[in-house]
C-alpha cells in the first residue's frame, strides 16, 4: 500500500513514546530535523540538572563535593549498562572520547598476545578507528589487514558477516575491531556470532557502538560480547563533546592492563604510592577525574531512555527506516537513487543510506530552502535518521516529501561552491 498522510497520523497516535519528545528542547519547531544519527536534540531536563549541579554542588560545596562526585563514572556506567548496554553492573564506565577507550582497549588486547602479529578490520570502518589501528600497527610492528566492503554494487553493502571474515582468520590474529552498526550505511553486524567466531582463534573483538546505543537492541550480556566503545551524544542525546563509554566483560577486567595508568585505575588511590597496582575491576580502565557536567547530561538522557524502554525505541526505529524505505520505493527509486542499507529490519539500526550523483548538492539545498536537517557522507550518499525519542512519523514523512521536491525541481542546482558549507 502507498504511504500517505493518513497512514502517517495512524503511526503517530499508536507511537507508544511519542511522548517524550516533549521532553526536548526545540527552538524552531519548523525545522525538520534527521540528523540525530550525527547528534541527538537537547533533553530539557538537563538544562534544570546542570544549572542545579553549577549552583548547588559545584558553586555551594566546591572540592567537598568530591566525596559524592568520586565515583560517578561508575555510577553513569551502571545506568547506562542496565538501560542500554544490556551488561551487568561493574561492566562500563563512562568517560573519556570514544577514540581514548578504542585506543585503550585495543592496545590492551594486543598485549595479551604479544607475538602475534595481525589486526583485522574493515575498510567501511569509522575513520579515526582505522586512523588509531594505524597508528598501534605502526608502533607495535603489526600488519593491518583492511578488509574491502565499500563495494556499492554489493548485496550487503559495507555488512561484515561470518562468511566475509572466515577467509582472513588465522592463529596471528591479535586483534579483530569492527562497528555494531556501520556508521554510513546503518548496516547492522551480527556481533554475536562475528565475536563467537573469533574466539576460535583466541583472540578478542573490540567493538565501536557508537551509531548503535540507542537504536538497536544491544544485549552485551546475551551476545556474550567481550569489550565495547562508543559515544553519548547521538541518539543518548548527551550533548556535543559529552563523555564516551567503555564496556569491559568482567571476566577479562584483571587480564587487561590499558597502556594509559591514571591514577583513578589505582587500586588503593588516595594512598598516593610509588608505584602503580592496577585496580581490579572496572575502575582499573578509568584514566582520570570524569566530567562531572557530562556526566549529568548523559544520566538524564539514560533515564528517559529507561523511561521508554529500548524495546520501545528500536519498534519505532524499525518502522521509521520501514517507512524510510517504502517512500524510496515509492518516489525517490525512480528519480536516480540507490537504497545503500539492509531492506531486512533486523538488519539495520535507526538511520538509512541513500545514494545519488548529486547528494552533497542535495543535502546543502535542504537545509537552505527547505529547512530540513539529513547529513551527506561520500561517496554520494545522503543519511536520514529517525531518532525514536524525538523524531515524530509526520516530521520524518514531510522531510521524505522534501527531499523528493528538491531532487524533484532540482532546486539542488541552486547550490554553487555548496555555499562554503564544510558540515552536510
């Protein structure tokens, strides 16, 4: 059946969480935004937290507050364990960037097999995780083998599976990284069985759920997954620049010793000691003092999203790149676009990719004279996101309309020098 209008309002009356996106701030209420993907949308509470925080602890109790704001890492970890991550308590932290916790964890995975001598990803990879096995390769002596999954005319573009990797694995692998959830083409990996698969051989996988958290169901528990990173300020709706997270299976917490030795991984850390004795658990991978600012921003948006449940979140996920796709087979199909994402819904995380000749243009036209919000990634391919928390089915069907009109009447040709515009 052909979308229109009315199935559309149906959707919304039935979105179980439509609720919450009352729950975030929204200065331009006629702006379509589809870029939650890239960075989720304010939570109105966190205004109230942090001010109350800056006020109330930081200004009143100044360095007494460290007694309470000691722990937190491991406090905001828990939660996001439980809400999120589907770990156990004492498995995640949250701090530092996501590329620190990467690098971190890599190189500690690498040092329990010393004499091994291969790194295995893939070229679809997110760049500054290739950039940073780069860079380990080269100091550790190790090859880095770059699988090829950028084909565009592939069945299962950019999607790593068992049967894509098996040929690659060997007893000199130290290392195997991957992304959950491609971050161009929104293909979902099956961790599971990838993670299950290189055990065989001894070795470990790091994984970056940085364009997962949030969309997808993630069951670290369940999937038996060994280490993670990722970031909090896509669909967590954390903020620009908010604290990252690393999740470390407790079973491999006292083998793993990261290369950076902060003193907060201390095992008796007021004690000041000549030497360092790594912490045993989970606090032995934290570097430093957290962020206490981002720490608030990611706790409040943890607890909306416990609120409305990620079984909730990746429903409304599913059928938002469902309608996604139908539209393009509808419409967009026949005007020169090619569908880059998995059409199977277990398949795929909350965002679609969609290619055309004249995307970049496209994406730059959209936000100049239609007020719509997609994001452009080469090689010319438009991303649009339904982001469950905010994202209404009417806002994601008008801003698929507008995006047909703009390629449509190529207003796109408009755009000259793409405006100086560097973000898409």
């Amino acid at each position: 059946m052909p979308i229109d209008s009315a199935q559309i309002k149906k959707l919304d009356q039935l979105d179980k969480i439509s609720t919450h996106i009352n729950e975030f701030y929204i200065h331009d209420s006629s702006l379509i935004y589809l870029d939650g993907n890239s960075l989720g949308r304010l939570p109105k509470k966190t205004i109230t937290n942090i001010n109350d925080f800056m006020l109330n602890e930081w200004g009143d109790q100044l360095v007494n507050g460290w007694e309470n704001w000691i722990n937190e890492a491991q406090i905001s970890g828990d939660l996001l364990a439980e809400n999120v991550l589907g770990a156990k308590k004492g498995e995640a932290l949250v701090c530092d960037t996501t590329s620190v916790n990467f690098y971190q964890l890599c190189s500690a995975v690498i040092k329990l097999n010393p004499d091994r001598k291969i790194i295995i990803t893939d070229a679809a990879n997110f760049p500054t995780d290739r950039y940073i096995l780069e860079g380990i390769a080269d100091t550790f002596g190790l090859k880095l083998v770059i699988i090829d999954n950028e084909e565009t005319d592939a069945n299962e573009y950019e999607r790593i599976t068992p049967d894509l990797i098996r040929p690659y694995l060997n007893n000199d692998i130290a290392l195997a990284t991957f992304q959950v959830l491609q971050y161009r083409s929104g293909a979902l990996n099956p961790m599971r069985e990838i993670t299950s698969l290189i055990r065989e051989y001894d070795c470990l996988t790091v994984w970056d759920a940085s364009h997962a958290a949030g969309s997808v169901n993630l069951d670290f528990a369940k999937n038996n997954i060994d280490l993670a990173v990722g970031c909090t300020y896509k669909y967590l709706c954390s903020g620009p620049g908010s604290p990252a997270y690393l999740y470390v299976k407790k079973s491999l917490q006292k083998k793993l010793q990261v290369p950076i030795q902060g003193w907060f991984a201390q095992k008796d850390q007021f004690e000041m000691g000549p030497k360092f004795i790594k912490s045993e658990d989970i606090r032995g991978f934290q570097i430093a003092s957290p962020s206490i600012l981002g720490l608030r921003c990611v706790n409040t948006a943890i607890k909306i999203i416990n609120n409305a449940s990620i079984p909730e979140i990746v429903k409304k996920a599913q059928k938002g790149t469902d309608i996604m796709i139908e539209f393009y087979d509808q419409w967009l199909k026949s005007l020169g676009y090619k569908l880059m994402t998995p059409r199977d819904k277990y398949k795929r995380g909350g965002h679609i990719s969609i290619m055309h000749e004249n995307a970049r243009s496209i994406s730059v036209a959209l936000r100049n004279f239609e007020n719509v919000i997609v994001d452009y990634r080469k090689p010319n391919q438009i991303r649009i996101a339904m982001s469950p928390l905010t994202t209404s089915f009417s806002e994601l069907y008008e801003g698929l309309k507008k995006i047909r009109n703009v390629t449509e009447n190529k207003t796109f040709k408009k755009i000259k020098d793409f405006d100086g515009k560097k973000i898409y």
